[in-house]
C-alpha cells in the first residue's frame, strides 16, 4: 500500500487529485494501471494572494479564485495533450480532494469498552461509537453558535474511521465477527463546513464536468502514506507548516492519537516583514526572495534578518505551547515527519 492507495483502481483510469491548503491550491492529473505505480502526467500550483491580515473570508474567497484558475488550466492543458494514447478514453474519471487547515477541523480518541461477558466486534458496533463520537464533536464545534441550524454550521463528513482495534489488549486488523470481552478502538473523525465542500464541488462540476468529488483530509492522507512507506515506525510525528497554519499530528502504536494546530505559518513572516517595513506583500516576498538568494543590499539583509529572528522566536513559542496541550509532548517519538 501506499499514499496512492487511498485512490486506486482496479482498470485503467485517468484521476485529477485536487490539494488544497491555506495558501496554494494544486492539482495533478493521475494515471492508474494496476499493479503498476500511477503516473503523474501533469500538475498545476497556484499561490492564493496574501491579505494583509489572516482573515477567513479573504482567505476563503482567495482560495476560490484560484481553484477556479487551476481547474481551467487543467482543463486546457488535458483537453490540447494527448498523453495516454492507449486509453480507450481520455477523460477524468474521477477527483478526489485533499484539504489541509483550515478547511477542516479534526478529532482523534481511543475508547476502551470492558464488559462482563465477550461481545461480538462487529459493524453495528462500530457503527454505534462512530456516529455517537462524530455527533458529540459536531456540538463541541459548534457549541458557541446561536443558530446550529443555519447552512454556516452544516458538517460534512471527510473522514469517521477506526484506525486501530484491540481485542483482549491484542492489537488485530481483522477484529470483525471476532469475541472479546475488553474492546479498545482508537477513531479518526475529521469534518469541514458543507459549504466549502460544495463550492468545491460546484467548481469542478462546471469546469471538469464531474459531479462527485471524492474528499480526505490532508492529516489522514499524510497519516496513511507514512504507516504504509515507513511501516516499522510505529511512534511517529508529522508536521505540516503551512502557509497560516502549523498541523502537528502524533502517532503512536501505529494509531493517531493527538493532532494540535497553532495559527502561525510561512504567510506570518511575509506579514512581520509587511509590518516591519512598511511594504505590500509583494515586495516583502520580493525581499524575502532576494534574502534567500544572498542578493539583498547590506541594510536590507539586515532588516530582514531581524524579521527573521522575530518570526522564528513567535513560531517556537507558538510551538511550545501546542506540545503543552499534547497529554505526553512528544515522550517516545522516534522520528518527525
């Protein structure tokens, strides 16, 4: 298994795999030919415009304009490329979107079942502590709204999954039909807004002319691709720094158990230099561009510097405190992904 194995298909199939994040949005065009690797035929990134402050509706709004763009791209580049001649049809067949922060919110927790007598492990049960769990964290969510009814406030589904099952304190990974008496599950449950998903959904339908659009979030996809490549790393860490925000997720047992978000990312040290010296983004990327490259004048280099030193000491501390709401930091990590 792999990162791709959460796409796969069984025949010869073209799919377009959207990645959406915080301050870019990518697309791929994928072929798939079991039981050869896919083939990545072409891709198309697109930068979503920096607002001076990191306010959801620009961001939102941004992020639109520019899935918009990508999708029109694709469209041309796959409709003038002839790249897989020996398909019978050249068509996208599917799509399946990845969101990254903040385009999802996400819980993970393990629950410990003990009975008197053995009880049958099977998809009614699971079903039961699945649908308890997500309707428990949908009111959690939105617990501080006055109209939980309102389209605002309507959940969609990316993920509600047992990704670890333990009979007996024996860790299985055919528990179904099975007796025990001690049931220990751990769960991943990871929600966005509905009415991202379906603008989304709207946009690709118009531009690609599919109407289903497969989602996933981006922690259980990364999840994935590390348990299958790197399978005998059981207790692990992978972090996403993005461009307004910073995901950490934990691992350990080979089952997510944490995952803590801090709202600091690459954009935050495009705005402290937008601050510090008085410039649009555009020329602070600029500056940080020429910083990089070792061109930057003697003051210049000096100005950014210190912005560097700043954003770098508000990321630390940023990330201290996330360790402090872990239950155990990251005691018995052997590697960060």
């Amino acid at each position: 298994m792999s990162f791709f194995s959460l796409f796969t298909t069984h025949h010869e199939e073209l799919s377009l795999i959207l990645d959406i994040g915080s301050g870019s949005v990518g697309a791929s065009v994928v072929f798939f030919n079991e039981p050869h690797r896919p083939k990545i035929l072409y891709t198309v990134r697109k930068d979503i415009s920096i607002s001076e402050k990191a306010e959801p509706k620009k961001i939102l709004d941004g992020m639109m304009i520019q899935l918009k763009n990508v999708l029109l791209d694709i469209s041309e580049i796959h409709k003038n490329i002839n790249t897989i001649p020996i398909l019978k049809s050249g068509r996208i067949r599917k799509v399946h979107c990845l969101l990254s922060s903040p385009w999802y919110v996400s819980m993970t927790k393990t629950l410990k079942l003990e009975n008197a007598e053995s009880i049958t492990f099977s998809k009614k049960l699971v079903d039961d502590i699945l649908k308890k769990e997500e309707i428990d964290f949908e009111k959690s969510i939105f617990s501080n709204s006055s109209n939980l009814n309102s389209p605002e406030k309507k959940s969609f589904i990316l993920e509600r999954k047992i990704i670890q099952a333990k009979l007996n304190g024996y860790e299985t990974t055919d528990p179904y039909s099975q007796k025990a008496r001690i049931v220990e599950v751990s769960i991943f449950i990871a929600i966005a807004l509905q009415t991202v998903v379906a603008d989304i959904e709207n946009a690709v339908h118009r531009i690609i002319g599919l109407r289903k659009t497969n989602f996933n979030s981006f922690p259980f996809a990364t999840y994935s691709a590390v348990r299958d490549i790197f399978s005998d790393d059981k207790n692990f860490a992978f972090m996403d720094v993005s461009s307004e925000v910073t995901d950490l997720t934990i691992v350990k047992n080979g089952a997510i158990i944490e995952a803590v978000s801090f709202p600091v990312g690459k954009n935050t040290l495009v705005r402290d230099v937008m601050e510090a010296l008085g410039v649009p983004a555009e020329i602070a990327v600029s500056y940080l561009k020429m910083h990089s490259e070792k061109v930057a004048g003697g003051n210049l280099r000096g100005a950014i510097d210190m912005v560097i030193n700043g954003t770098e000491k508000k990321w630390e501390n940023a990330f201290s405190t996330a360790l402090t709401e872990l239950s155990h930091g990251l005691s018995g990590i052997s590697k960060i992904f």
